[in-house]
C-alpha cells in the first residue's frame, strides 16, 4: 500500500511505516497537481502537516484514497466531516507535541522574568559601550519557583505545563471549562512517580490569583481573556499564549501592557497569523515565537510514530 507524505514526515515516522509494509513517498507535489499524482500513483493514504489542503475536490475525485493523516492537532486544513461521510478515515496526532508546547511555555516565562526577550535586542548594539547600564536595567528579575501559575484550559498542554511548573516548585491553580478534578502524574528519569490531585477553579479565581497565566484552550468563538479579565489579573501579571490568537484579546493586551497592569507577554500564536500586527512584533516586552510550539525534533519523531501506528491499525 502506498502512502504520500505530501509535507514531510520523520524518518522514524518512515521507518515504522515500512517495518509494516507500506511503501512511503516523501515528495512535495504541488496543490493543483495533487489529485493527478494521487490517482496516477495509486496513493492511498495521504499525510499532510499545515501547508497542504485536503478539501472535496481531492476526496471526490480521488475514489482510492482511504485515509487522510494531519501530523499534529489542527485538522483547519482538512475537510473532516465530508471525507469521514464519504468513508475515508481522518486520522491526527493530538498526543505528539503536549510537552514540546509546554517546554516553550517555560522558554517564555524563564526568558521573561530574566529579560532575555529585550536583551537579547539591545546587548548586539549596545553591549559593548553600555554594559554597566544595561546590567543595571535587567538587575531587578524574579525567579518562578514559589508563584503561581494560571492555567487556562486543562486538557493534555495545559497538563503538561503543569507537570513542569510543580517540578520546579511553583503552585498550580487550572481553569477549565469541562474538567473538574484530574490527578497529575510527574514522572522522573529514574522511573519514580509523584501524583498531584488537583481541582478546577472558577476563571476568576485564577485570574486574581496567578502571578502568570497561561492560555491552553482550544478555538474559541469569543476572547477567552480581554478587557474585563485583565482588570482582575494581579498587577505585573505575566501572559503566555501558546494556544490559539483568537483566545488572547491583542488590542486589550496592548492596553493591559501599556497601564503596567501586564508586566509581560509571550507569544507564540496570533490574532492576525501569519502577519501579526506591527504593534505586537514592535512592543518591546513581548517575548515573540513565530507558531513553533510543537516543532521540535522529538515531537516530529512522536509525530511520525502515531501516525505508523494508527495507519497500521487501520488500513494493514
Ligand atoms: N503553539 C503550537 O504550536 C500548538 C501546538 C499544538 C496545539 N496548540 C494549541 O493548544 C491548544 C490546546 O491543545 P490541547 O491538546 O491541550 O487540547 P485539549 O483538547 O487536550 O485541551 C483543551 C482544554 O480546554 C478546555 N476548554 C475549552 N474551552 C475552554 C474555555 N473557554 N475555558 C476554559 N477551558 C476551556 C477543554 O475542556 C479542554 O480540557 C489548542 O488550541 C491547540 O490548537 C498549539
């Protein structure tokens, strides 16, 4: 059975493919020529990340395409209740790249309470003839251990951003619109095990109490935080949106920044994505990521393998 990787898979992704008989093309075949390719090639299942679109056209004019595979969470890109009407299974990888996002959660926060973001900017040109200034402008960081984390959203990220703040000492407070109770499990690399019972606090709870907050929630119709939730947030809060730029108000957060009440922001999603606005990219106590959550080495190999194993439980 033959597979199109149409925008790259990882080679333990290939390698676990193959162990289990499937033939794997890894070539990048243009948008408009990808129904010819499919149909010429035999292709019957067909892998895409975020750049490739899989709409009707493709699943009505491709009869032998069984499956259609997103490496990663986001299935925008995909038409997914059409092709699953007309009896072609859509598969993704929502477990691949929680800990590769909530690492970059903590990029963020330790890089925004040591001013790394603003540092990294002006020591290339000034580093040389204002080292003794600029010592004294970053002199007044914090440290994370001891203050609380909000966490927005509670599912599999926001879980895995847990896990890393209780292990370096800092208390969790969750909001989540669903989950009442959960245990945390932390796992060492020796094997050893400790469970935190933790329980769901009301929104405003979290955001009166957190001396940082991060966002984890899936698309939202409306803002998840703007105006009236910055009013509550402790003053010199610090914000971390890694989820999605429709949850995060840009323009309240702007203000929020401007009056103190926002110490600091980081961002690895956006409102206006992929140009986000001036005003975000140019303030400088914004700590800016272009989208690159999930993208680590280790999360494409993970990536790859969930895909080897559910393709093989389905189609082999
Ligand atoms: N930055 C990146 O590269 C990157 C990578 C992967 C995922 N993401 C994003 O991260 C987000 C979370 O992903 P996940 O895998 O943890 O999803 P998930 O479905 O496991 O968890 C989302 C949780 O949010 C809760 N929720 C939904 N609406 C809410 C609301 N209004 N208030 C409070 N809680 C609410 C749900 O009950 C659920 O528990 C998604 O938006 C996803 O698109 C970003």
């Amino acid at each position: 059975m033959r597979i199109l990787a149409n925008d790259g898979i990882s080679q333990a992704g290939i390698d676990a493919l193959k162990s289990n008989g499937f033939e794997v093309l890894t070539v990048n075949v243009a948008q408009n020529q990808l129904i010819d390719y499919i149909n010429k090639h035999k292709i019957e299942a067909l892998l895409v990340r975020s750049a490739t679109e899989v709409r009707k056209d493709i699943i009505d004019q491709c009869p032998e395409l069984k499956l259609i595979g997103r490496g990663g969470v986001g299935m925008d890109n995909i038409d997914v209740a059409y092709a699953k009407e007309k009896g072609v299974h859509v598969i993704n990888t929502p477990e691949a790249s929680s800990e590769s996002v909530a690492e970059l959660v903590f990029a963020h926060l330790y890089g925004a309470v040591r001013f790394l973001y603003d540092s990294n900017r002006t020591m290339p040109l000034d580093g040389d003839t204002r080292f003794k200034d600029l010592k004294k402008d970053y002199s007044s960081g914090s440290e994370l251990r001891g203050k609380t984390l909000g966490i927005i959203g509670f599912g599999k990220i926001g879980q895995a951003t847990a896990k890393i703040a209780l292990g370096v000492g800092m208390k969790v407070l969750y909001h989540d619109s669903e989950i009442e109770e959960t245990s945390v499990i932390l796992k060492f690399y020796d094997d050893q095990t400790i469970t935190f019972n933790l329980k769901n606090h009301s929104k405003e709870d979290v955001l009166k109490s957190a001396d940082f907050i991060t966002l984890h929630v899936p698309k939202q119709k409306a803002y998840v935080i703007s105006k009236n939730e910055f009013k509550l947030m402790k003053d010199g809060v610090g914000i971390i949106n890694t989820a999605r730029g429709g949850a995060l108000d840009e323009v309240a957060l702007i203000d929020a920044m401007e009056s103190r009440k926002v110490a600091f922001a980081g961002l690895d999603v956006y409102e206006s994505e992929p140009k986000p606005e001036i005003k975000i990219l140019m303030h400088p106590d914004i700590s800016l990521t272009p989208h690159i959550g999930a993208a680590t080495k280790e999360a494409q190999d993970r990536i790859g393998v969930e895909l080897a194993t559910k393709i093989s439980s389905l189609l082999k």
